[in-house]
C-alpha cells in the first residue's frame, strides 16, 4: 500500500464551491482499480489550504492507472481550476515499526 499526499491551495474564497465539486470528484477516484480510501482535510490555520491523503494497493494504480485514464480528465475538468499555486504531489510507504 502506498499513501499519496497533496496540500491543496484552493484559491481565496472558492473553499465551498470545491468542496462541492470534491463531493463529486470522489466518485470518480473511488471507482479505479487499486483505489483503497482518500481523505480530505481542511488546514485550521491557514484559510482554503486542504490535505488530500489518498490510499493506493500500488504507485502504478496511481500513476500510470489513474493519471492515464479517461477518468483523470474529469477529475482535472471538476478540481484543477481551484489550485493556486498548483499542488506537488507525493508518495510515501509505511516503515514497519516493529
């Protein structure tokens, strides 16, 4: 399992409008192959900034499934107008603790 992380940036003043539109963007990455859970947290100090944690079974489910699907066009269409500046995602993997 790999977690993807983003801090999103939403432009001032557009936090509801993509909260909305987030809504509906689940749909669409909840329904790919590979796809465990995402989360979407609001920033309690810094106004309209967001974490997306996304659960992957692997790195290619993300990138290469998902990124490279029809899907991914809608997602871009429903969200990618919000970010300023543009999110830089990245992946990490659980180290075993015991």
């Amino acid at each position: 399992m790999i977690l993807e992380q983003a801090e999103l940036q939403v432009k001032a003043g557009m936090g509801q409008a993509f909260e909305e539109d987030f809504r509906k963007a689940s749909r669409i990455i909840s329904s790919m192959k590979g796809y465990i859970s995402h989360e979407l947290h609001k920033c309690m100090e810094v106004s309209d900034k967001y974490l997306l944690l996304v659960r992957w079974e692997t790195l290619e489910d993300h990138t290469e499934g998902f990124r490279g699907s029809a899907e991914y066009q809608d997602w871009k269409q429903l969200l990618h107008h919000y970010y300023d500046p543009f999110p830089v995602v990245e992946h990490y993997t659980a180290i075993n603790l015991t």
